[in-house]
C-alpha cells in the first residue's frame, strides 16, 4: 500500500498533465463537431424545396463515384427526372453511411431506402411496367449485386489490383 502512495505521489503531476491533455482534446473534438453541424445546419437551410440534395463523397478524375451505391441513386434521380442536386461531403448519415439525401429536410439513409422514400412520396414507380415475377427477379439480383458481389468487388479493387496495378506504376 505504502509503494502505491508513494508511485502515486511521484507520478501526480505527470497524471494531472496528461489528464489535462486528454480533457483539452477531447473538448476541442466536441467543439469542432458542433462547429461543424452549426455549419451544416445554416447550409440546410438554404436547401430548394421539392428538391433531392444528394449527400455522397467528393467525385474522381475518371468516374462520378468511387462507390457504386451513390451512381445507383443519382442514376435513378436522372432516369426519374427528380430534380437534384449534388453536395459532397464526408460527412455520413445519421447511421454512418453514404449516400444519404435530404428531401423537404427529410434526411433519408442509404441508397435503396432513399429509392424506397421517392417512390412512395413521388409516386415514381420505374418497375410498375414489370410483371410480378420480373419484379422479384429483378429484386433477387438487386440483392446478389449489392449484397453479395460487392464484397468480390472490394476484394479485388483495394487488394488484388493493389498489388499488381503497383508494379507497374
């Protein structure tokens, strides 16, 4: 007991500045979240009404996203002509994923929710032509594409491509 007073008493000031130190970060983190709503916040409030403002992350030199799943919304918002528009961010949605949209300032998560969202307030309906079964098939291999396939694709860009595309940079 005694050895612990005493480690105790020679390590006090070192514990007071790094509990210090730890206090102040974490403050200047809470600080620069809420600088940041703030910001987001004044910026929302110039959003048009009835228009999809699309939130995804910022474009490449070659291709409009990096990820699938912001090309599948803004190219059903085209197909459907939904007036939108594009914001670019990092920021993600309140469930942490990307793309998100806000409508009416409605925010709406995830791409097939935010399709889902559209259809029901717009009355947009690009499969109402399908029959039934095409639906469902249509359905099955929306599944197998963003929920299986994709993994493969991920695999492929960020570790096989990766090794073998950097030898011969």
């Amino acid at each position: 007991m005694d050895l612990a007073v005493k480690l105790y008493e020679d390590n006090s000031c070192k514990l007071k500045y790094v509990s210090g130190v730890l206090v102040g970060a974490a403050l200047v983190v809470v600080a620069v979240k809420r600088y940041r709503k703030y910001k987001y916040d004044q910026k929302r409030q110039n959003y048009p009404r009835d228009t999809v403002v699309l939130h995804q992350i910022g474009r490449g030199k070659a291709i409009p996203s990096v990820s699938p799943f912001p090309i599948k919304l803004e190219t059903f918002l085209r197909m459907a002509k939904i007036p939108f528009i594009n914001e670019h961010t990092h920021q993600p949605s309140s469930k942490g994923k990307t793309p998100w949209m806000t409508y009416n300032g409605e925010d709406v998560d995830d791409s097939q929710m935010c399709i889902d969202f559209l259809n029901k307030k717009l009355g947009v309906d690009m499969n109402k032509h399908l029959s039934l079964e095409q639906k469902s098939i249509g359905h099955a291999f929306r599944i197998l594409v963003e929920d299986h396939l994709y993994w493969y694709r991920f695999i492929f860009q960020y570790f096989i491509c990766y090794r073998v595309c950097h030898v011969y940079l």
